[in-house]
C-alpha cells in the first residue's frame, strides 16, 4: 500500500458555513481530516493540519514554509506521494512556487474547493480523493507540481483560477489540461517540456505587480514604484505594449538596475517586440524590458522574487525568463 503525505493549509476545502450568520470560515476541527477514511483502504495516509488558512493569507514565506515542512515531513514519513489542500485562491501561485523548488520526480498534487465541506454538492470530498489517487500514481512522477480538481490535472505552471464560484473553475487557458481522472484511472494525454528550478532561502523580495489599462498616467505609475523596489513586473496590453507615460519610469527602473518583467494581461497569447511607437513592445524591448511568456502576472512576480534570491547576472536573469 503506498504512503501519501497530506498536508492541510486551510481553505474552503476545510471551512463550514455558520448557520446562523451564512458566514463561512473555518471551525474548531479540520473536517478535511475525517475524509482520510475514504481513501484507507488503498492507501496510507500520514497527514498534518500545517496551517488553517484562508488562502488570501497565504505569502510567499508561507509557501516556502511549506515546501521544508513538505521534504522533512517526506524524509521521516518516506512517503511517496504529496497532497497539499489549499484555498482555491492563491492556490495556482503556491503550486507554480512549490515547482520551482520541488526538484524530485515524486508526485505533488494540490487541491481545493469551491464549496465548503458543509455545502450540499461539495466537491471537497471528491477533489480530495483524486488528489491522492493522482498523487499515487506511478505516471504522475516527473511532472512536476499538479493541480488536481473537478477530474482534472493541470501543470502548476499553466493553471488559474478562471471562474469566481464554479467548481470547473481552474483551466490551463492556451495549453488545457495534462491529464483527466475517471472512476477507475488516471490519464496523462499531454507531458511539460521543461521544467525549471529555483532554489531560495527567503521569499522576502519586494517585487511589484502592476496591471495596465487604458490611460494609465505616469505619475500613478511613479507613486507606484516610490519605495524602495527589487523588481516589477507588468501586465501589459496585448501583445506587450504600455501607455506612452510609463515608458519614462520604466526606464528609470531599468537605469537603476531594477528588473521588470513584462507578461500580456490577455488571457492567452505572448508578449513580442512588435510594436515601435512610444510605449509599443519594441520600445520596452530596446530599453531593457524583460519579456516572458506562458506565465500570468502573480506567476511570473514569484518567479522574480525566486530567481532574484540567486543573485543572477542581468544577463542569465533575462535568459531564465525568455527561454520559456
Ligand atoms: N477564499 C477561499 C480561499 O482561497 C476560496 C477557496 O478556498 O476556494 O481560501
């Protein structure tokens, strides 16, 4: 029988509504825990309560807290497989950082809920079984970190959260899922390229996310960038293209060795140097910009703050964004 670590961090997965106020939030005992029973008599299950967070709490010093307590926890259990239950919304960023840290082929699966445990159609109990049978499976090793709901397995990396309420809310928009879930087995119909590793000591970089929009002055973007920086990254529109004002501050940034980092706010495609008016793709291009691709905003601000932990040469810190 094979061993799972589950590790619980809170969540929806683990709240109940109050039924006298409609609120929902967690409550004295870890209802997540009970459902271990479900899945005994296949596998067996070590598991710890980590945290009990709602996952707008979680920072990225949490998520690396999690990934040493996740290899201790595997050194003194030798389990073979990993499920982290997780709030839904950050869900996708503790995943993408746990598979940049996370360089052993060993199965790690997160997952989650879009109604609480109490909720008629739960899909708690459910995720969490797949979740271990995926974590389980001898196909899932190599990988990478996985997110496992409502049947479906998506890439750390290519997954979000695309649905405020539904339970089919995590898609891979542009790349889709790289495996499904029946009844009876596990499908893998697709296999990342690369992957790629961090290692990082401290997540504690101050790295800003800024998302632009039509009209975006340059002294809101200025205010923005104030205080003392490591890094930004942008959402730009389209194919990587910025209000004409922000060019000035951005290059400002780039003269003061700041790095920023530019990723399309679209919801599929790359960003390209195509563009050469003021502010257009290839004028971020020429001035130093950092172009990424196949990583949304909050993905791609983790990267950073991970990459910027190794100290590289401006150089190797554009390659390690543009060659994905
Ligand atoms: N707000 C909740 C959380 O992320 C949502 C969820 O778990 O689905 O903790």
């Amino acid at each position: 029988m094979k061993k799972i670590l589950v590790l619980h961090t809170g969540g929806t997965i683990a709240m109940q509504e109050n039924e006298e106020t409609g609120g929902v939030t967690t409550g004295d005992s870890n209802p997540v825990q009970q459902w271990n029973t479900l899945v005994s008599e296949d596998y067996d299950i070590v598991s710890d309560d980590f945290l009990q967070l709602p996952s707008p709490h979680i920072t990225p010093s949490h998520m690396l807290k999690l990934f040493h307590h996740m290899n201790e926890r595997l050194q003194d259990t030798k389990a073979e497989g990993v499920v982290i239950t997780h709030g839904t919304d950050t869900l996708e960023e503790t995943a993408y950082l746990l598979d940049l840290l996370h360089t052993m082929e060993l199965p790690v699966v997160l997952t989650g809920a879009m109604r609480s445990s109490d909720e008629v159609g739960s899909d708690g109990p459910h995720n969490f079984i797949t979740a271990v049978r995926t974590a389980a499976s001898e196909k899932a090793k190599g990988m990478g970190v996985l997110i496992v709901m409502n049947d479906e397995i998506h890439t750390a990396k290519n997954a979000t959260k695309t649905h405020a309420s539904n339970v089919a809310t995590f898609q891979s928009p542009q790349y889709g899922p790289i495996g499904l879930i029946t009844k009876r087995e596990i499908f893998f119909h697709h296999q990342p390229l690369q992957r790629e590793h961090f290692h990082a000591e401290k997540m504690d970089k101050k790295v800003l996310l800024i998302k632009t929009y039509a009209g975006l002055e340059g002294d809101v973007f200025q205010h923005l960038i104030s205080q003392p920086l490591d890094g930004v990254v942008i959402e730009a529109l389209g194919q990587g293209n910025v209000p004409p004002a922000l060019m000035e501050p951005v290059q400002s940034l780039i003269d003061h060795r700041i790095p920023v980092v530019l990723v399309t706010r679209c919801f599929s495609g790359v960003v390209q140097d195509i563009y050469s008016y003021q502010g257009g793709g290839r004028t971020l291009k020429e001035a130093g910009v950092i172009f990424t691709n196949g990583l949304n905003g909050p993905k791609a601000r983790l990267k950073l703050m991970a990459a910027l932990e190794n100290h590289l040469s401006r150089e190797t810190l554009r390659k390690c964004f543009e060659r994905y």
